[in-house]
C-alpha cells in the first residue's frame, strides 16, 4: 500500500511545476518598411516579471534559428525576432520560475508569410 501512495505523491510532484506555471504569450508578425522585413512581437499576456529564454524554431525546417533572452514585465510587448524568412515558426520559451520550455501557439505554430 506504500508503494501505490509512493507513486501517486511521486506523480504530484511531476505535476506541480507546471501547474504553477501560469505563464503565456501571444505573438504578432510585425512587417517593416519593406513587405520583406519582418519581425516577430511576443507579449506576454500572463505571467511574472522575469527573464525569460526565448527560442525560434522553424517547423519546415526542423532546427532552431534564433535563441535571446529578454526580461518581459507583465503585459510588455517587445520584438524578439528581427529578419524572419516566410516560414511556420513556433518560439518556445522557458524563465527560472518556469524552467519547462512551453510553445507559444502550440503545434498550428505561426505562420510568417
């Protein structure tokens, strides 16, 4: 009977994290002076005021492009990502209070066009 109470505590803990994790972004493709120049503009929409590690990764491709850290305060919007090519995208992103990387728009990633 200690043992099935073991894996069941063992199986909280392994939850715990992300449930304290109330972070998220939204992202915006923001074009330039020239229809060639595009950014990607991450606001983070729910979470603390921290530094978090921002990673691009292009889903055609399969690599990561781009990887910044930025310190975002509740609310802030901020291009992260200068001279996007057309692609599907998607950023994960991770901060000290919530180490597990997350993706902002899930798997239908973000389409620069």
């Amino acid at each position: 009977m200690n043992r099935l109470y073991s894996v069941f505590f063992l199986f909280l803990l392994w939850l715990l994290p992300a449930a304290h994790c109330p972070t998220d972004f939204s992202c915006k493709q923001v074009t330039g002076g020239s229809k060639s120049d595009r950014s990607l503009e991450l606001k983070l929409t729910e979470g603390v005021s921290e530094e978090y590690t921002l990673e691009l990764y292009d889903l055609n491709v399969g690599k990561l492009v781009s990887k910044k850290s930025m310190f975002f305060s509740s609310g802030d919007s901020k291009v992260v990502f200068d001279k996007v090519k057309p692609s599907t995208y998607t950023v994960y992103f991770s901060s000290a209070s919530c180490p597990k990387k997350r993706s902002v728009k899930g798997k239908e990633g973000i389409v620069v066009q």
